[in-house]
C-alpha cells in the first residue's frame, strides 16, 4: 500500500484503521476477531492504527497492545487522551491538563507496551483550558520522547492556528465524508496553509454510505447508531438519496459504495488519510482496496455535482456530543 505524510514527517499507509469499534459503540466485541483484523491490516500494508484511551475504556488500547505484543508488528500508533471516562459509565468530561495529559500518556504507553506515542491527538478542546497551555505540556512530552507527533482532534481554524504558533501540529483528526464535508469551509484550507496532515475519521459515515443502512434499520444493542440523528427512520430516508448516488457510481466501476467513498476522499488531497474502521476482515479488505479504484476528474465532476444538491438530514452526533466539535 502507497504512504502518505502527514505534517512534514510522518509517514503512514494511505488508509489506515480505526480501532474503536473493535471494543464497544458499534455492538458486541470480540477479541480474537480483532485480533484477527488487526494482522491481516498489518499483512495489507496498512501501518496506521487509531485508538484512545476511552475507547472500552482503556480495552482498544490494551488490545493492540496485546497485538503488537504477540506479532512483534511494526506499526504507528495514534492514540488520544481529553475526555474522561468511568469504567462502566458513558458519561464523560473534558481535560486538558497538562498534570493529567501526563498521566493520561504514561497509563497508554503502559497499556500499548510501547517507548513512544507516534501521534497523540488531545480527543476534545476543553474550552476553559487555554489551547496554549495545553500545547505546552504536549511539546514538553514530546521533548522527552514519550510522544513523536502532536495532533488536534474536532478542533476551529482559529483554535489550530494558535495551537500550531506553539508547536507544530502534525495532524488534525475530524469526521469527514461524503455526508459530513463541514471542514472543507475552513479547516481543510487551514491545515494545507500550514503543512498540517488531515485524518478523516467515519470515512464511511458510520457505515450509511456503504448501503447497509435503511430507514428501519435495526441495529445489535450496544450500537450507539441508534442513538444518532441521521440514523431515524425519517432522517435515514432522505440520506438514502445520496447513498443511491453513490451506489450507481459504484455500479459502473464494477466496485463497492465503501471503495467510491474511500476512492472520493483519497482524491481529495495527498495529506488526507481516511481511518475507516471495522472488526471484520470482509470489510477491511474492501476498504483497503479503495486505494487502485481511481475516480477521473469527470467522475469526480459527476459526484461532487450530484451529492452537493441533496440534503443530509440530521446532526452527526447528539445535541451533546455536539458541543465537543469546533472548538
């Protein structure tokens, strides 16, 4: 699989993996599948892992590091700390401290088994913490070796450019699809001006756009999708029209919506690189194969035209997990 550079430096697979799912939100988990999907990525040239510390919480991260435990695996890791969660308890907060961003990284270089964090993104902006501040407890980690990159996670243009005057941010992680394109008003611009890579996450907008999904469709318990606005029947009707448009294109390069989505996004700049993620091999393999599905400057003509005239009914997320984006 080709490499792409995120910020001036960082070298990772075209398309990476998202690992969350591979622990909770998306229904029952299952270890050893996992573990499964996380070799046969590795065996497919993907070297780009992304977890958390609250994804489980703590589980996803101690599961790759059981991975990279067992399979000696050269990898990068982009892991995440800033929102704070109890085991057994979804409610969360935000924290931005540089006292608890220490140890927040020392608990995940324990639990990844590894010297050093490739990539560590702050997951949400605490709004009362100074971003400067919040900068300078990362740079400092950074100086020290346990971190080799700093990343922002659903973070303004205003809030990166401050944050980058610091210290150079090597990537900005925010959804980005062919349903959620609210980035490329400022932060897409924002990132290229300043060198910044682009890590879209829910490339395939939580699975929708791979045709999966219909109004009514029921979903295992634990699937935080349930829960989500674009997911209602109603909502989920209307956003069908765009997965049709996607299908139909699919249809004539003989490939998978999954692929002509992945395929749109990878065309949309050589520092964006999409994390879709999933615990199933069928559909890893499907994602990784997006990369030789080209879409030409007329397909790409053709969709952007077709998809710009629908609607996309319904926020991304909950009226409270809106709060924690843009900040």
């Amino acid at each position: 699989m080709q490499q792409r550079t995120l910020g001036p430096d960082l070298s990772v697979s075209s398309i990476g993996l998202g690992c969350m799912g591979m622990s909770e939100f998306y229904g029952p988990r299952d270890d050893e599948e996992s573990l499964a999907v996380l070799q046969r990525a590795v065996d497919l040239g993907i070297d780009f892992l992304d977890t958390a510390d609250m994804y489980g919480p703590h589980h996803n991260e101690e599961l790759i590091g059981r991975f990279l435990a067992e399979s000696g695996a050269k990898v990068k890791i982009a892991t995440k700390f800033g929102i704070v969660r109890k085991p057994g308890e979804y409610a969360r907060s935000i924290d931005n401290n540089a006292d608890y961003m220490r140890r927040a990284c020392e608990g995940s270089l324990k639990r990844l088994g590894v010297e050093r964090i490739d990539l560590y993104y702050v997951h949400r902006i605490d709004r009362e913490q100074p971003i400067e501040e919040t900068m300078e407890g990362l740079a400092a980690l950074r100086r020290e070796g346990k971190i080799g990159h700093i990343g922002l996670c659903e973070v303004s243009a205003e809030t990166l450019r401050r944050a980058h005057a610091v210290h150079p941010v090597t990537a900005v992680q925010t959804e980005y699809s062919l349903w959620t394109r609210d980035v490329e008003a400022e932060i897409l611009p924002t990132c290229r001006d300043l060198g910044i890579g682009f890590v879209a996450y829910s490339p395939l907008g939580r699975g929708f756009l791979t045709g999966r999904f219909q109004a009514g469709s029921q979903f295992e318990e634990g699937d935080f999708r349930a829960s989500l606005p674009r997911f209602t029947p109603d909502n989920a009707a209307t956003n069908g029209a765009l997965v049709d448009v996607v299908r139909g294109i699919a249809a004539e390069k003989d490939c998978t919506p999954a692929q002509v989505a992945l395929a749109w996004l990878l065309a949309k700049g050589d520092n964006i690189v999409p994390i879709p993620g999933t615990k199933r091999i069928k559909y890893l393999e499907e994602n990784a194969s997006a990369t030789s599905v080209g879409l030409s400057a007329d397909e790409l003509a053709d969709l952007e035209r077709s998809i710009t005239v629908l609607p996309v009914a319904g926020d991304r997320y909950t009226a409270e997990g809106m709060k924690g984006v843009n900040i």
